[in-house]
C-alpha cells in the first residue's frame, strides 16, 4: 500500500485543532498527487480515521474507490452522506449533495476528485466550489486532486502530456489550503501497482501503462507535484497551541542553486548543522523569470527536482519564490522567518567582475548583518562570517 506522504503542514492532530478552533470558515485540508493511483483517497481516509478517533464528527461527502479493494476497505465504518441522483438525457448520474452536507453539519467532510465538474442542472459547475460553499457554511473539509488538474500548470501538462485536461480548479484552492499533502509513489512503484491490477482492471492495464503512464510522463508529473508543493507549502509554526516565552533557537536556511552537485552538498552540510543546533532549517529557491519550469531543459528540471526532494526528504522546508534580485528575496526571506544561519554556495564572480557587479554572495556579505553566512566553497574550501 502506499506509504509516502509528505505532510509538511498539519498533521491529522494539528487539522483538527485548527478545524474546531474557529467556528467560521471551515478548514481545508489538501491531498495532492501525481496521477491516479498514488494513494491520495487511501491516505485521506486514513487521516480521516484518526481525526474521529480523537473526537470529530467525520463524514464522507464524495469518495470514489474506483474499484479498488484496498480503498474500499479503509473506508471503514465512516459515515457516507447518501448520493444525490441527477437525471440527464435519460442517464441517471450520482453526484455529491451538497444541500445534505450542509444540512448534516459535520466538523469535517470528506471530497475525493475536487477538479470534476457537476452534471448539468447543479446549483454549482464545478465540486470546488461546492467545497468553498461547504468551507464558507464553517465545516472542515478534506479534499483530493491530481497536480494535472491545476489551472495553472496546463502549459507544462499540455506539453509533458499531449492531453488537454478539460476538468480544472484554480490555483488558488491549493495555494490558500490550510494543509496540504503530497502523496507521493516511485515512479516504478506507480507502474508496478498498474500491472499488479491494484490501479485499473488488468484488461486496461497495459493500456494505461503505454498511454498516460509510461515512466517519462510520470517522472514529469512527479517533479511538477514536488515543485507546486515547493511553491505553495509554507510550514505553520503557530499552531501547537502553547505561546512560546523563550527566545527560539536560531533558525537554518540553505540557498538551492540550479547546479545540482553544488545544490546537493549544501543540503547536506545545512542537515548535519540544523540537526546539531537542534533547529528548524529552510532550503529556499529563488527563480528568475527565465528559470521558471517550462523554461528549463528536461535535464535542469530533472535536477532540481531531485535537488528539492532531497531536501525534503532530509526534513527541510522548502520554499520556491520568483524575483529577479536574488539576493534582496533570500534577505527577505530571512527577515520574515528569523534565520539566524545561513549556508550558501561559492560566489559566480571573481575579482574585477565581483567589485563593480556584485553578484547574490558578495550581496549577502555586504547586506546582511543579523545572521551568520557559510560560503561553503566548490573544492571544499569555506568562509564564514
């Protein structure tokens, strides 16, 4: 079953505080992923067990198991909000019913396939915003899509793809989610629960596997998802619920460059600090207009993917932000987040070029008087003031 979830904002624990907390608007809480199969509505639905568990009033809005055992399964004894039927050119089609949720007034909802579009005659086209209609009547919601499904990656699916994808959500519902979620799979492991039959019938398998699913589409999908994650999660420190009276540990933050060797020893020299000073650590990205995705070679888009992933895999918070003066957003960045630390690679100009254009290094030397800086140097050599 799959395993990999990378919640870097709320745990089950904290959405729950945060959903009963206030009494208006609800809560939303965001399972992004890949494609089909990776295990949004599993990993949903789990969360949505242990949220009852410590007391919520959970219900399903929308759950669709596609016919896999394992979903199915975990469903449990969740309470299901009962379908509503519509009846459209002589076809009778389910939809979910909104009305019923509202009157239900559960603490949380459950919505799978947030991106689908409602049969003809619903009060709202879009589920979306049935969600922000349930969000705004003050019940939490928990809700699944596909990255492919952004409003504002169509440009990048169309081309990774060749598919236009007709059902879309603005970029918006993520962005301003309370939690998100990436569940995530290997791309092989993905293949591999395809051919197993655990995604589609094994009559459709091969099919998918040679369609939409060949290992280049899917590696393209998998980086596009860590970098909406990347652009949009910023972790919430305040909401554990205790006012903090101590003076916090100094924070760590480390400078990803394009250059995926350089990005990769960073990352690991500000992951053995962070875990000495016992603090919380940063990797942050700061993008000109011409390093944005669709502009980048598959090799640089590759790269930095793994870049970030590793990262996050290291227990790093990423953040992705775009300005074309590097060194006043990484400034910035480390006046809004209190970073007392920061760990950068070697400066891209030297002598003459260095004095009268001072690249983002020497910027930071020059500018930066509240945080130590690490210039961990390209042959091992370092500087640090």
């Amino acid at each position: 079953m799959p395993k990999p979830a990378d919640d870097r904002r709320l745990a089950p624990e904290a959405f729950l505080r945060r959903a009963s907390r206030d009494a208006r608007p609800g809560k939303l809480k965001v399972y992004l992923g890949m494609a089909a199969g990776v295990g949004k509505t599993y990993k949903m639905l789990d969360d949505a067990l242990h949220v009852r568990s410590r007391g919520a009033d959970v219900v399903i809005g929308y759950v669709e198991t596609h016919g896999r055992p394992e979903t199915a399964a975990r469903i449990g004894d969740l309470e299901l909000v009962p379908r509503k039927q519509v009846s459209y050119q002589g076809v009778v089609l389910e939809e979910m019913d909104l009305d019923a949720i509202l009157r239900r007034k559960a603490d949380v909802v459950l919505v799978d396939e947030l991106a689908h579009t409602n049969a003809p005659g619903s009060r709202n086209e879009k589920r979306w915003k049935d969600v922000e209609e349930i969000l705004a009547a003050g019940i939490s919601v928990m809700a699944a899509v596909n990255v492919q499904h952004l409003e504002g990656v169509q440009d990048v699916v169309g081309s990774v793809t060749g598919i236009e994808v007709r059902e879309r959500l603005p970029d918006r519902i993520v962005r301003d989610a309370d939690a998100l979620v990436v569940v995530d799979l290997p791309v092989e492991e993905l293949r591999e629960r395809i051919r197993g039959g655990k995604v589609y019938a094994f009559e459709k398998a091969e099919q998918a596997l040679a369609n939409f699913f060949t290992e280049e589409k899917l590696t393209r999908l998998r980086e596009l998802t860590l970098f909406q994650t990347a652009d949009h999660i910023e972790a919430d420190g305040h909401d554990s619920g205790t006012l903090e009276t101590t003076k916090p540990q100094a924070r760590v933050a480390v400078a990803l460059p394009l250059q995926p060797e350089v990005g990769r020893k960073l990352i690991l020299r500000a992951s053995r600090i962070a875990g000495r000073m016992n603090t919380r650590w940063f990797a942050i990205h700061v993008r000109r207009i011409r390093e944005r995705p669709e502009r980048l070679s598959a090799l640089e888009h590759r790269s930095l993917t793994e870049t970030i992933e590793l990262a996050m895999t290291l227990g790093a918070t990423v953040v992705v932000r775009e300005a074309e003066d590097v060194a006043a957003e990484i400034l910035r960045f480390v006046h809004e987040e209190s970073v007392g630390f920061v760990i950068v690679g070697p400066p891209s100009r030297r002598g003459l070029a260095a004095r009268f254009l001072p690249g983002t290094v020497d910027r930071l030397l020059a500018e930066g008087g509240s945080f130590d800086l690490l210039v961990t140097g390209s042959e091992g050599a370092e500087d640090e003031r």
